[in-house]
C-alpha cells in the first residue's frame, strides 16, 4: 500500500473517505491516508462564526425599514452532529439567512415603527428559537441572535426627527409660557404685597402725624392757657383777651424778624400792617375758642 500524508489546520476538521464513503474524522494534526482509496474533504471550520443579516421589512404603520441581525454559530464538536453538519447542509449561511429573513418578515409587520425599538428583544428571542429549533437537527449550535441596527427609510428618519423637533420645541414653548405666567403671577402678587405694606406704612404714618399734630395743639393750648393765667394772676386789672393778644403780636413781630433776618426768603405778604392785628387776634381766638369748646349735648 502507498500512503501520503495530510495536515488539518488547529480549528477545523476533515470528513475522511473510503472510496466516496465517510469512515472518519480527521482532527487537527497529521493523518496517513492510503493512496487512491481514501480521500479527505475540504476543511470544516469548528471556530465561532457570524453572518451580518440585512432585511428590509414593512412595519405595521406601513413603513419599511432596514433590521440587521447578527446571527453567532458554531458547529457541535461531537463526531455525529459535525458528520451531520458537514453532509446534510449544502451551504449553512445562505439557509440561516432565509430562515432569518422568515422570522423577521413574520414579527415586524405585527408593530408599529415606534415600538419595533422597543420590542427589538423580542423580535431577537423568537429569531433565536426558531433557529435553534431548525439547525439542531443538522449538527449547528446557535449560539446568539441580536438586532445590531433598525434603520428607517431616510424620508422617514427626516420626518421622524421634525416630528420631535416640533415636540420638543412645543414642549420648550409651554414650559417658556408657564414660567411667564409663574413669573408674571409672583411679580403681581409681590407688587400688591408691596401696596398693602405701602397703604399701611402710610395710614400708620398718617395717624401718627394725626396724634403728634393733636398733642403738638394741646400742647400749645396748655402753654397758651398757662401763660394767660400766670400773666393775669401777677398782673392785676388785665383782661385775659388782651393777654392774647399781646402774645399774639409778640409772636408776630418774632416771626417777622426771622423772615427779615432770613438771606434768602421767598415770603409773600397780605394784609400785613399793624393795623389788621386785631382782626388777626380775633380770628385766632376765634380758632382757639372754637377748638376748646365742649361739644353739644343733644336735647
């Protein structure tokens, strides 16, 4: 017999025949083959493998869109399932890909665009469980299914962004009016709050003023009425009245010295002669008298 080598690279298998008939698998290393009789087949990969799945499909919503799913597989390193592997699938990648396109076609028109983010987990488990229930059989272990990218037509993506640009930009413009509205309402309470505090600051100011201007004239009544009854007590023979009336002019004549004494003075006079001082006198009395006067009792 005449032999000849082979070599399997670290990673991959071979399908050994005899005569076109599988007898054995050629594991990573070196293997003796018998010369015209035994043949090995082409190398089968054992390695972690993926295919990058695209697959245009229309939403619920009647809009298409673009899924990518990247399908992760490997093949069961047991001799049964790699033979099963190696003879029963013509081209694997080709197969899991129309098996894919199947599942994806099937869940995705069941949903709206919007939710097709959302529920991208979903649409992934059942893509996994079919998968798995169809190549178990043929010696492939799936391994992971993920949606990697769902991408809308471009009209749509432009129309889906103005559509949350017009959102958002609503949203932005209540927000903005609420707090004018906010801003307006405090800045009209706290003006009104001011007011009060103003209209009371000022009525309590005027009552004062109203309180210090009635003492200030009893207080002068008093003086007054003192003076007149020390004046009339010390002096005898002297009418209170023209105890008044002195006081009067002598108050006249110190307020016309300070007016004259004054470097700038803008003082206009009527009626200022001596003369009109007993008018001035007795309209002053008439003041007083009509200031201390009891009040009437009614009948």
């Amino acid at each position: 017999m005449v032999f000849y080598c082979l070599t399997t690279d670290q990673g991959t298998v071979r399908m050994v025949e005899f005569c076109g008939k599988f007898t054995s698998i050629a594991r990573p290393g070196l293997t003796c083959l018998i010369c015209c009789v035994q043949s090995a087949s082409a190398p089968l990969s054992m390695r972690l493998q993926s295919i990058e799945v695209a697959c245009e499909v229309k939403t619920k919503d009647n809009v298409f869109t673009t899924v990518k799913i990247s399908v992760q597989y490997q093949v069961v390193p047991e001799d049964e399932k790699i033979q099963l592997a190696y003879y029963h699938l013509t081209n694997p990648r080709s197969q899991i890909e129309a098996y894919v396109y199947d599942v994806v076609r099937s869940e995705v028109p069941k949903i709206e665009l919007d939710d097709v983010f959302l529920e991208k987990e979903k649409i992934s488990a059942a893509i996994a469980s079919e998968l798995k229930q169809q190549f178990s059989e043929f010696g492939y272990e799936i391994l992971a299914t993920p949606i990697t990218d769902i991408e809308p037509n471009g009209e749509v993506k432009r129309a889906m962004n103005q559509i949350n640009t017009a959102k958002r930009t609503r949203m932005a413009a209540e927000d903005e009016g609420e707090a004018v509205k906010i801003r307006a309402i405090k800045e009209a309470e706290a003006s009104a709050s001011r007011t009060e505090i103003q209209a009371k600051a000022d009525a309590e100011a005027m009552h004062m003023a109203g309180v210090g201007i009635s003492r200030q004239r009893q207080a002068i009544m008093s003086g007054l009425r003192d003076s007149v009854n020390a004046f009339g007590k010390e002096v005898e023979g002297i009418h209170s009245k023209q105890v008044l009336d002195l006081m009067i002019v002598t108050q006249y004549f110190d307020m016309m010295s300070q007016v004259g004494n004054a470097s700038k003075s803008n003082a206009v006079f009527f009626n200022h002669s001596p003369a009109s001082l007993t008018e001035l006198s007795a309209a002053v009395n008439r003041g007083f008298l009509s200031a201390v006067s009891p009040p009437a009792i009614g009948r």
